[in-house]
C-alpha cells in the first residue's frame, strides 16, 4: 500500500529557491499521489507568482496570515491532514536530495519510529556567508550536535525535522504557535513525554543556505537563544551540559565590564578570544581555507547572540512574574 503523504512548505520571500525545491520534490509526489502545500507569509519577492504559475495540480499555495513556520505547519495539517498518514516538513531556504522523500519514509517503516529526523550541512557562497557555514559545520560552532555533525543511527530526542506520523502530530497538539524559533525541539519534548519515538537517520541530509552577513547571523541566534529559554521555561526543564555553558557565557563575558577594578575580572574576555582563535584554526584545517581564521569568531558571535538571547527571555519571563504578583497583591 502507497503511504499516504502531506508535503508542506512555510515560505517568506523564498523566490530564489522555491522552484528548485518543488523541482526536487514533484517527482516523489506524483509516485506516491503526494499534495504539496505552499504555506507562505505574505511573501513580497514574487514567490507566490511562481508557486501559482506551476502546472502541476498536486501543489496548493496556503496563506499563513500568522507567518510563522510553526502556523504554517499547523495550517497545513488542519486543512490537509486528513488525507495523508505522514507529514514531510520541507524548508524553502534548503536542498535535497532526489531521494530525500523515499529515504524518509523507508526510515520510518524500518524502525516504526513517529518521526524521522536528519542531519544538516550548511553551504555558502560568497564570503560571509561561506565563514557563516564553515562555523555552522564546525563542533565549534554547533558543539557536537547530533543533527549537526555526520549523525549515526539512533533514536534521539531531537533533531531537525523531516517526516512525522500525523496522527502523533495531532496527539500532541501541533507546533506551539506561540515559538518563532525552536518551536521543533519543543514539540520533540511533548513527543518523546507522549511516548512517540525519534529517529535520527544517517541515509539522507539536509544542505542548508545560512545567512549572508554576521549581522543576520547574530540577530538569528539571538532568536535561537530565546526560544531554548521559553523552552526550558514551558516545560520547568533544565539545559544540557552544552547550552549551560552558553547560558554562563554572556554574564562571564560581562564581568569585563569591572577590568578597571581588577584585571582578573577580563579572564573570561581573554579566553572567549582565545576560543575563537583557537577555534578558527582549527576551522581553517578542516576546511583547507586561510579563512577559517574568521569562522571562529563567526562561532563565537553565534553563541554570544544565543547567550544573549536566553538571559533577555528570561529577564522578560522574570519581569513579567514580579507583575503579575504585584497585581493580585
């Protein structure tokens, strides 16, 4: 029996590679009778021109007033869910493989695992953006993710979303619409809490297209950090050994601030730099590239940012707490 498949697509501004991607994906579509939703944002760079000019009648174009991926899933499912068994979560800022779609469902079939999850390498072209993903690619730069390095195997508790039985996805409820980052790894939690079991396969991976200046960079693992602190503080979670030393990161590096008092106060400082040189080396190793110097310093803005982020969540989640008590006072 062909397994029943919903494609969706969030999209804002994505003109550049929508095409691409419907080109990769239409093929396994139409083997297996596969509707592909277009959920897009509201989109300003013609990417709903193109996703309406396609002739083939399997793709839909949803509009998702709320423009956040999460939504847009969610959308997708309440009005198409129905009719499929799996759901397949495709970014537009992304490649696959011809194969991706297959590899996913055989996965799944093979380990009666809920959801499938895969691995990432990013790509850049140009300057900034190839220092971006050298950094990205690097355990400097993502800490020995499972998802982020050469994955193995196994089931997991998180990774980055590929294929989901959509019967599980309802069971618990969809994204959390109230996420605009890390909206994945908190629906893998409720997942894994509901009993539903994760996979993380070797056989196919995602190649993603990172940001194109430091500053985008920067803003976005700013964003990252903050959804990881709504995360933990959703569910009364602790962080893993690897994002509490991001947490520790920021207030170390502010301590600087009192060098003037004492010069051991700049300790952190000095050996954040010194784990960015240190880190650019060996960066510019892997990757045969002079340039990779810069990437470490990439991956130091990378986790600054996330710090940043958390502790700004979380002051906010504080500030909001000592209100509330002051109003019922």
């Amino acid at each position: 029996m062909t397994a029943r498949v919903l494609i969706v697509i969030p999209t804002l501004n994505e003109a550049a590679h929508i095409g691409g991607v419907l080109d990769t994906l239409l093929p396994f579509a139409e083997r297996h009778g596969a509707r592909i939703v277009v959920a897009d944002g509201g989109s300003t760079d013609g990417t709903r021109a193109l996703v309406t000019a396609r002739p083939e009648p399997g793709i839909v174009l949803l509009d998702n007033p709320r423009r956040l991926q999460s939504a847009a899933i969610n959308l997708a499912v309440e009005h198409f869910g129905d009719e499929a068994d799996w759901l397949i979560r495709i970014d537009a800022h992304s490649a696959y493989p011809a194969d991706y779609c297959d590899v996913l469902l055989a996965e799944a079939q093979a380990t009666g695992a809920d959801s499938v999850v895969v691995g990432m390498k990013a790509v850049g072209s140009g300057f900034w953006q190839s220092l971006i993903a050298a950094a990205q690619n690097s355990r400097i730069g993502n800490g020995g993710s499972a998802h982020r390095v050469m994955p193995v195997g196994k089931f997991v508790d998180h990774g980055h979303h590929a294929l989901m039985r959509i019967a599980a996805f309802r069971e618990v409820g969809g994204y959390d619409e109230s996420f605009s980052h890390n909206e994945d790894a908190e629906l893998d939690l409720r997942l894994g809490n509901a009993g539903f079991r994760i996979w993380l396969t070797p056989r196919t991976r995602v190649t993603y297209f990172p940001r194109r200046s430091l500053g985008a960079l920067v803003k976005q693992y700013f964003a990252f950090g903050k959804g990881r602190a709504r995360n933990i503080l959703k569910h009364r979670s602790r962080p893993g050994l690897r994002q509490a030393v991001l947490v520790a990161l920021m207030p170390a590096l502010l301590l600087a601030l009192l060098a003037p008092l004492h010069w051991i106060f700049a300790l952190p400082l000095a050996g954040w730099v010194a784990g960015c040189l240190a880190g650019g080396v060996m960066i510019a190793r892997e990757t045969g590239s002079p340039g990779g110097l810069l990437s470490g310093f990439a991956a130091g803005a990378m986790h600054v940012a996330w710090s940043a982020g958390f502790w700004v969540q979380l002051g906010r989640h504080l500030m909001q707490g000592r209100a509330g008590t002051g109003a019922t006072a």
